[in-house]
C-alpha cells in the first residue's frame, strides 16, 4: 500500500556491505526509521560483505511481508474490538447499463465514463470487469484517469487491446482487480475517468451512465454519482461537456467497507513512528524466522538458534503490543467513515476482510 511502502527504510549505514547493496530507495524513510537499525535486531554492519546481497535483498522481502502483516492484523484487531455496524450498505452489480440504440457518431477525441465519489473513508471501488458495446470489431485500449475538480487528470493505468464485436455488449474479465479509493488525502470529491481515443478505436453504442441494477441504484449513488464524459483532450475532460450516456463503457463493479487504504488514516492522526516501529519490528521477526529455516545462520550471524528465537519473539510481541495500542486508542470509527457506533457489543468479522 502506497502511504508504507516508504514509512521504514532498509538501511542508512555507510559501512562497506552497504555501499555494494543498499540503494537509494532502501535508504527513503519517512519516519526516519529503519530496519537496519532495530535495537537487538540483525544489522547489515555485522553482515561478511560476501552475503550482503543476499541480506539485503531478505530485509526488503521482509519489509513487504511486515507491511501486509501491519495491514491484515489491525483490520483483524478492529474485528474484534467491536462495537461497530455498517453505515452503508455493500454494491455490487454493473455500473453503466447494456441496453442500447444507435451509434454514438460525432464524439471528440476523447470519450467514456466519470465516477464521482462522495468522500467516504475506508470505502473503495473494486472493478472486475470492463465491458464495452461498440459499432464495430475493433480493439479498444480504455485509461484510466484520476483528477479532483478542475485538477490536470493523473494517468492511472490502461487496459489494452479489449476486444469488441459489433453492436453486440463484451465483458472483458480483468487479470487483476482494480480497486480504486473513495477519498484520498487531499478531502476533495475524486473523479475517476475511464476513457479512450475515438480516432484510434472507433465509436460506440448509446448505453445510459446509470446502474442497471434495479433497487441497487440507491446504493449506488450512496457511494458516488456517474456520467458520461467527452473533450477534445485529455486535460479538458475535467470542463468539457458530460451526458447521460455511458459512451459504451460498463463496468462490474463491487463497492464496500473492506478498504484497506483506512489503514492508512492512522498516519493522519500523528502515529506514524508508531505504525513504523510496528512495521520494523514484524520485519526483524520475519527476517529472523527466514534465516532461521533457511539453515544459513552462521552466514549473517554468530548467534545461537535459542538465542534467535528469544529475540524473534521479542520483536513479536512489540509488534503485537502496538497493534492493540493503536486498535484501543484510535477506535475503527476515526479512520473509516464507513462504520459507527453500534448498539451490538461487536463487530462481526465479516465487516473486515
């Protein structure tokens, strides 16, 4: 998750090892605490310059893994405080109907689809499908866009070369979800475009911008309003004419409560040394263990089997006590406004997940 890729660096030592293997990005470290430098922890200073490769390339595995661990073990931690129940209820259905009419000809270069969130922490959109109905067999690249107001839209991702067949509706399943958030840290509406080039891809059919779904419609517009979009340029989608029609475009969509970007609304309220002591310190377990099973102990330390596993449980158990610190102090509430206050004494573990 972007907001802690960067809140632990691996290493900002100069010693021999480091010159070799650390590079400039394991030395970024937004709360100027590092893995390297975890009191009792393994240190590359101590590492024979032959394994310092290895080491470090172990210490920024051990990084990723510790920053999902810090992610998965709050959401689970909020579960079990309790005390909290949904605001909104879950969508999940097709936004962008697939009924249509007659080809939409004439459109500028660029046309297609705008979400509009309404500002709802914790909450996200997740895209599995893209689906597009167009007037003739073409492959259609759709980019998507992000942009606040009037802001220069920011280039997200493309999904490239989607297949169509003429004036007949394709869904196009994607390898990976796309999951895109309500509300960012600027506390600005976020418009979110998926568009595509006319004179590269031809032009589509006249399906409507609304939710195809029936009594889902409501819930829908509890997360966010749709239209379709047209501009001469990229830059000018942010001014130029909107309209009902989705411009081709559909999209199977889920939206809910399960964000994990809440997560990082804890860095707002002032805790990011603790967050990153957290995160360094499941990052020591983890390399411990790693060097445990890998039968290399000898390699990057002189330290007994037992005397490790007493250090890894040490790590693991400061990692455990400022997860419950940070559950107990900030509850579920102040970083996720998809949740209040509960008559019920728990959560049900299925909010989170």
């Amino acid at each position: 998750m972007d907001c802690l890729n960067k809140i632990v660096g691996i290493s900002n030592t100069d010693c021999e090892c480091a010159t070799q293997a650390v590079t400039p990005e394991d030395r970024e470290s937004t709360s100027g605490i590092y893995i390297d430098e975890v009191e009792g922890g393994l240190k590359l200073s101590a590492i024979d310059k032959i394994g310092c490769q290895d080491f470090v390339e172990k210490t920024r595995q051990a990084r990723k893994r510790a920053i999902d661990a810090f992610i998965e073990t709050m959401l689970a931690q909020y579960a079990t405080e309790g005390g909290f129940s949904r605001r909104y209820k879950p969508f999940n259905s097709r936004i962008g109907q697939v009924n249509h009419l007659r080809t939409l000809n004439n459109l500028p270069k660029y046309a297609g689809l705008r979400l509009r969130t309404r500002l709802i922490r914790g909450s996200s959109i997740k895209i599995s499908a893209i689906g597009l109905i167009w007037s003739a067999e073409r492959n259609v690249t759709v980019s998507i866009y992000k942009s606040h107001g009037n802001v220069e839209p920011q280039f997200l991702q493309s999904i490239e070369n989607i297949p169509t067949i003429a004036n007949i509706s394709v869904t196009h399943d994607l390898n990976e979800i796309i999951e895109l958030p309500l509300s960012d840290d600027t506390g600005r509406p976020i418009d979110y475009y998926f568009v595509y080039d006319t004179e590269l891809s031809g032009f589509p059919r006249d399906n409507k911008a609304t939710c195809s779904c029936g009594g889902s419609e409501a819930v829908l517009k509890s997360y966010l309003s749709i239209g379709g979009v047209f501009a001469a340029s990229v830059g000018s989608l942010t001014t130029d004419h909107s309209s009902v029609y989705a411009n081709g475009i559909f999209l199977e969509a889920k939206i809910d409560c399960t964000s994990k970007e809440s997560i990082c609304n804890l860095l707002e309220l002032d805790e990011t040394k603790t967050i990153a002591h957290a995160i360094a310190y499941k990052a020591q377990e983890v390399l411990i263990e790693e060097l445990m099973g890998s039968g290399n102990i000898n390699r990057f330390t002189m330290l007994s089997k037992e005397h490790l596993w007493g250090k890894r449980n040490h790590f693991k158990k400061e990692f455990d006590t400022r997860i419950l610190w940070l559950a107990q102090t900030y509850p579920f509430d102040q970083v996720n406004d998809c949740v209040g206050c509960s008559d019920s004494d728990r959560m049900y573990k299925g909010l989170i997940r």
